[in-house]
C-alpha cells in the first residue's frame, strides 16, 4: 500500500471484516495504516458493516479502537447485518468533529472531493 501512496492521495478505502474473503485486520495492521497514513491529510473510509460477524475467534480492530486512525477515519456500518434484517437497509457513519466547526455541515469527506 505505501508504493501506492502519492502526493495526491486522498483517501484510502478499507473493507474489514472484508466480505467475502473473511479477511479481517489486526492491530499491527492498523499500527501500519497509521504508519503509513502519519503526517499525511489522508482520510481513512472504513466500511465495517461486518464487524459482528467473525468466525474461528477472530476479533475486530476498527479504525475507532486506534487512536491515531480515529482521528482521520470515516466509519461506515449497518444495523441491518448486525440485526439480520437487511431489508431495512439502515446504517450509521461515524466521524471525527471538524477542527473547522463544520461537523454536520455537508457530507464528512467533502474537503476529499473538492
């Protein structure tokens, strides 16, 4: 991922749990997407809408258990898969508060897209 990374970077996606490939990230992962990300104005979006849902004993490491990657990560989730009722098609997303006073003005990523 660091080889992928340029000046231009701004934003890197991640999916964990992914689905379907199970794979889930772990707190040296998140150490190295710190790592990576650190004095950078990257944001990380991190879809977890399959943190509920591990197998074998696995434990999910989201972007909010780290504190460096809290603070630059836009989590994504749903009640509908925690709840088994994905025809509601409800979710959440999690943000840090803007610096700017900006919170809740617009979608959190705007400044990404600009």
């Amino acid at each position: 991922m660091r080889a992928a990374i340029t000046p231009r970077t701004r934003m890197i996606i991640i999916n964990t749990p992914h689905n379907p490939s199970s794979q889930v990230l772990s707190r040296a992962d998140l150490d190295t997407l710190a790592a990576i990300t650190r004095n950078t104005d990257i944001v990380v979006l991190s879809d977890e809408v399959y943190e509920h849902i591990l197998f074998d004993g696995r434990q999910h490491q989201g972007m909010a258990t780290h504190p460096e990657l809290a603070q630059r990560s836009v989590i994504v989730s749903s009640f509908g898969k925690t709840f088994h009722v994905t025809g509601w098609r409800v979710g959440y997303c999690l943000a840090p508060a803007r610096a700017d006073g900006r919170a809740g003005k617009g979608p959190p990523v705007y400044d990404v897209f600009r």
